[in-house]
C-alpha cells in the first residue's frame, strides 16, 4: 500500500493529505506563486484551499517566515485571487 504525504497548512496549522492542499512557491528567482501541479522547482508552503487560510497565513506572518523574505502585496493579492478561482472551481474540495 502506498504511502500518502501528509503537509501542513500555513494557515490553520492542520496535518492534511499533500493532495487536498495547494503548494505556494518561491523560485530559485525568488519569484513566489502557486504551484497547483506541485511540480515548480524551489522552496514550496502549503495552504488549505480555503481563501481564509491564505488570510491567517499572510497575517501571521507564515508565508514571510516560510520564504525568509517579504511578500509584496501584489503577489499576495495575486495568489488570493488564484485561491479564490481554484476554490470557485472545486468547491467541494475545500
């Protein structure tokens, strides 16, 4: 049987499938987005798909702590409108 990877989210602290989250990333750029396949190369947190968490995440400091640098508002509020339209299109996921 295999094994699942089990993450947890940055904003509600709670141990999930990797499946049920959605990774954020910071390439080796240092460009920070999300990585819905999971796949992107460099420093991955993971967030519930659940615009709230992102707001719990990016308020305490999560995000900023797990990247090691600052978020520019224009990238938080991009993946907040990822979020949403990845809740939108799965909502029973969440």
């Amino acid at each position: 049987m295999k094994r699942v990877p089990i993450r947890m989210c940055l904003g509600c602290r709670q141990m999930k499938p990797k499946i049920e989250l959605t990774r954020a990333v910071k390439s080796p750029e240092g460009a920070i987005s999300l990585d819905p396949t999971g796949k992107k190369p460099g420093r991955g947190a993971y967030i519930c798909r659940d615009t709230n968490c992102l707001k719990r995440a990016i308020k305490s400091n999560a995000l900023v702590r797990a990247f090691k640098s600052q978020i520019p508002e224009d990238i938080t509020n991009e993946l907040h409108s990822t979020l949403t339209h990845l809740q939108l299109e799965n909502p029973n996921e969440s």
